[in-house]
C-alpha cells in the first residue's frame, strides 16, 4: 500500500500489473483441469479462481475505499477513475470530475494550467495556448516550463516560483512581463499545491492579465508623487487627523511645525513656536467640525515662544467615506500677518484721510448753506445755480468721506449702535425725498407699494443710510422711463424692505460678489465709491441680526432688500462680534 501512496502518477502502471496478476491467477485455475494439470480436483481449481475473482473485487472496494479516501480526495477520485473506469470503479459513473476540468479548462478566460510532480504540464486551458503562441494543448502537456517558453528569464521566474510551492507546500504569488507580443503584458501568477495523502502530487497555476491594473498603479503613484511635490512646496501647512485627533499625514511644512514648531515662511522669516500652547486650540476646533460636520474657515493669531502673534488663516473640512460616515478632518492653514499688515496700513490711511477731509468738507458745506441763505447779500440766479452744484458736490463729498469712516469702523468693531423705537415708513419717506432728484434725472419713478406696520427698534441714522443706499442702486441701474417699487411689511417676526426696478439681469456668479468691497455689477461708475454701498449696507444689516435680500429674474428685473428682526437690540453684542470676525 505504500507503494501506492508514495507514487501516485504511476497508479495505472501497478493497477494494470496487480489486475494482470489476479487473471493470470485465475486463468490458471481455470485452464488447469483442461490442461490436464493434477495440481487440484476440477472443481476445486474453479472454486478457487472464483475466489480469487472475489478477492480482487475486495481488493479494490479496499483500496477505493478505505486505503487510498480515493471519495475524499477528489485529485485521487479524478485519477482512480481516468485509470480503469470499466473494471476498477463500477460505482464510479457518476463522476463528472472530469468533464468539469475539461468545462473550466476550455472556457475560462484565465490562464489555468496544472503541473505534476516533476513540473511538467498535464492540463492548460485555451488562453494558456494562445498565450503560449502553440496551436492546441497536444504541443505543451507533457513538456516542461523551458520547453515551452523561449524567454529564458521569464520561464525561470515562472519555474523557481513552482519549486518552492513544491517544496513547501504553500500557495505563493509571483509577477512576469510578457515582451513576446506586440505590447508589454503584465500576468500576476498565482502558483497552488496540490497535496494528496500529504504530499504535494502537483502545481495549480492561475496566471491573469494585469496590465491595465500595474499600469493604473505605476499613474497613481505618479500622481501621489506629484501631489506630495505639490504640497510640500506649497506655501500652507497641510495635514489630516482622524476623528479621535490622532495625527494621519500632513506635509513637510505641517510636521515641521507641529513635532518642531517650526514654520518658515514665505519671505524667509522663521518662527518657533511651543505645538504643545496651541494643541488644546486645534483639538477645540476640531471637534466643531465633527459636531456641526461642516467646513470651518477663521482667521487665528498663534504666539511664537518670543511673545509676537502672527496671524494665519485655517480651513477645516470634514472627510466622509462612500457610506457619508465622517472618518477625518483635513486643514489647510497659511501665514496671512503680509495681508494683515497691508490691510491695516490700508484701513489707517483711509481712516486718516478719511477724518482729515471730514471736517473741512463739512465746512464748505456750512458756508456755501449760509450763503445760499441770503445772510451776506443775494445772488443772482445764475450765481445760486452755480452755488448749488458745488453744494451738491460738497455733500457727495461728505457722503463718500462718511462711506469710508463708517466701513473702517464697522469692519474694526468700533461701531456703537444707537437703538430707537420709530416707523421705518418714516425713514423711507425721508430717503425718497433725498433722492428724488437723482431720479428725475434718470426719469425714474417712485413708488411706494404696501408699506404699512414697520414700526422697528433700531440705529435709525444706520438704517437710513441703508434704505438710501438701496434705493440710489436702484435708480443708478434702472433702464429710463421705469418704475422703482418700494415695499416695507412685517414677516413673522421680522420687518422686510424691498426695491424693485427694471435692469440687467445680474449672473448669479456676479450677485455672489456683489457685497464685497469695491465690487459693482456695472462696467461704468456712475459715482466715486459706488463699490461701498452695498457692502456697507450688508455690514449695518448684519449688526442688526438681519440680512440682505438679493434676487436677479431674466425678465430684466432686480430686487435689492433687507430683513431685520422687529427688535434689533436684542444680543447686540454677539451680533457686532460675529461682524468683526
């Protein structure tokens, strides 16, 4: 028996010799009488060949059954019944093993083949053939690897990865590039043993193209690479942390500051910083952004270990995976004390200027007044016209000034709203009449349309320049000969003014910008400062706790307005902060 165990591919060979022993036997008995043998009676020579028939029936149910678990093992099962199906395994019609094989083999769109004990091919499906550059299999089984492949180096990649699955008996995977075709192909192999009786009898291979898949891979990395370039070159600090704060990746600039506290920046300056003074700050933000699980953008100062503060702007944004399960958090921070500089350098010398030609204008405004009062003689007509231009643009003078000193100190918080109780009908009555010249000459009509109930607590002084503000942006852009339509009604608990006039459609990429500073939707100025109005209007709103109203129809009409709680003296003081930020 272990003989058989030890050497299964010659199974057929030691069947076909004992099988051939047990009828020579039997013939014997059986021709013994005949031949006139006197080795045993007649009938006892014939009971004995047919107990020797029986015994070789025994032998194999044994041998099938019991010694070889030829049932349990399906490589023994599929050689067993290969070997003699007709006189070894009657019970063994029912076994398609190998039609299965032959099914897998010639359909399969991998490479399969299967190797014995010595190495040499006994089973290939058809890709293998093609790949193999052969018509059909009958020129590769029974041949080795070196028979079959002309590249020496591929066939001992491929060779040395089957022997050490031979010798160890463990699967192993192992990469080869076929230069045979017109293109590269690249084939992951996967090599198997097949183990019967614990002896490796043989070698699975699976072999797949993977071409397209090596060469996404050599991209991506590419790609990474690039992108890693791109970041640690870049002038911001860039990392991630998981959603327990530990530290993922970041780039160079971002691990120089928080393991060193080191940060260079863009104009060569070096700061040192103490990671362990703003750690606590960072872990507060972060978990902002997982409670609200929205992007957080501010402006922070971080204090070097020397005592300066330099200001850097901070994005947050959260990271979600394909089931929108929040996994990260990734930040991107830069140094903007340049910026923060040059702005304050900015806003001062508006300011400056700004309170310099305040009191001056406003004394031009005072005596062009007195003399248009008749105090120091009267003028002729053409002289008062002439007088009155100038105090008109006297007064544009002081408005633009005012413009520019109300932006400096709304933006810098050092605005103090006055709250009053009045009816903003008043105030829009006022306002009319303060621009109704502007609006004949651009032959714009007023009109004022449910305005009713508005009574509101306020800065009265800050909401009628917002009310002018509007109103004077309406009649600028209005086509001529339109109407401009005031509103003003109570909305829950809120009081909305609204300006509506016939004018170009504005873009919505446009109407996004249209608040910031310096910004109009119009390619001509009509006035200097024409770029502050909105903007300041959007700042005196938003320190009220309401907001600004902007909608752009294609039918060539706009709405500009404004929404304010009824009470706007409530929780000024968060408000105006939430201004300064």
């Amino acid at each position: 028996m272990t003989l058989f165990k030890n050497n299964v591919f010659n199974f057929r060979s030691k069947m076909y010799f004992i099988h051939l022993s047990f009828y020579l036997i039997t013939v014997f008995f059986f021709c013994s009488p005949f031949l006139g043998l006197k080795f045993l009676p007649p009938k006892a020579s014939v009971l004995v060949a047919i107990f020797v028939l029986t015994l070789k029936q025994l032998f194999n149910s044994f041998l099938f059954n019991c010694k070889l678990n030829v049932k349990d093992d399906e490589f023994l099962r599929y050689r067993y019944c290969i070997s003699d199906s007709r006189s070894l395994t009657p019970t063994c019609s029912s076994c398609h093993v190998e039609s299965l094989l032959d099914m897998i083999f010639s359909n399969s769109l991998d490479v399969i083949t299967f190797k014995d004990s010595k190495l040499r091919y006994a089973m290939c499906s058809k890709k293998f053939v093609r790949v193999a550059g052969k018509r059909d299999s009958s020129e590769i089984i029974g041949k080795t690897i070196k028979d079959v492949f002309s590249d020496r180096k591929q066939a001992n990649i491929l060779k040395s990865n089957d022997i050490y699955v031979m010798k160890n008996g463990v699967p192993r995977t192992c990469f080869y590039t076929d230069y045979s075709s017109l293109y590269e192909t690249k084939y992951e192999v996967v090599s198997t043993p097949i183990i019967s009786n614990n002896e490796v009898v043989g070698v699975l291979t699976l072999s797949r193209d993977v071409t397209d898949t090596c060469n996404l891979k050599d991209s991506l990395e590419f790609s990474n690479s690039q992108l890693i370039t791109l970041l640690n070159n870049s002038p911001m600090f860039a990392y991630i942390v998981d959603t327990s704060g530990d530290y993922v990746l970041g780039n160079d600039r971002a691990n120089r500051l928080f393991l060193e506290g080191v940060d260079v920046l863009a104009c060569g300056t070096s700061l040192q910083y103490n990671p362990d003074s703003f750690k606590e700050e960072v872990m507060a933000e972060d978990a902002i952004v997982l409670a609200n699980q929205q992007n957080l953008q501010f402006e922070k100062r971080f204090t070097t270990s020397d005592g300066d503060t330099h200001w850097y702007s901070v994005n947050k944004t959260p990271l979600f995976d394909d089931k929108g399960n929040l996994y990260a958090i990734s930040t991107f921070g830069r140094s903007i004390e340049q910026e923060k500089r040059i702005s304050e350098q900015r806003e001062t010398y508006i300011a400056t200027l700004s309170h310099d030609l305040k009191t001056p204008t406003i004394a031009q405004v005072r005596a062009l007044e007195l003399l248009l009062s008749g105090q120091f003689g009267e003028f002729n007509q053409d002289q008062k016209d002439m007088l009155k231009l100038t105090l008109d643009s006297c007064n544009y003078m002081y408005d633009m000034v005012y413009t520019l000193l109300s932006t400096y100190k709304f933006e810098n918080g050092d605005i103090t709203l006055n709250f009053s109780t009045f009816d903003l009908s008043k105030i829009i009555e006022e306002s009319i009449k303060e621009v109704i010249n502007l609006a004949n000459e651009n032959s714009i009509t007023i009109e004022v349309d449910n305005v009713k109930d508005c009574k509101i607590t306020a800065d009265r002084i800050e909401m009628k320049r917002v009310v002018i503000n509007l109103l004077s942006n309406a009649i600028n852009y209005a086509f001529p000969n339109t109407n401009v339509v005031v509103t003003c009604k109570k909305v829950g608990n809120n009081i909305e003014f609204c300006v509506k006039n016939s004018s170009p459609y504005i873009e919505p990429s446009v109407m996004s910008g249209l608040f910031r500073k310096y910004v109009t939707h119009s390619d001509k100025f009509n006035k200097v400062g024409v770029g502050l109005g909105l903007y300041l209007s959007k700042k005196i709103v938003e320190a009220h706790g309401g907001k600004i109203i902007a909608q752009s129809y294609k039918t060539q009409s706009n709405v500009f307005g404004f929404s304010t709680p009824i009470d706007c003296s409530v929780d000024t003081k968060s408000k105006l902060v939430g201004i300064t930020n």
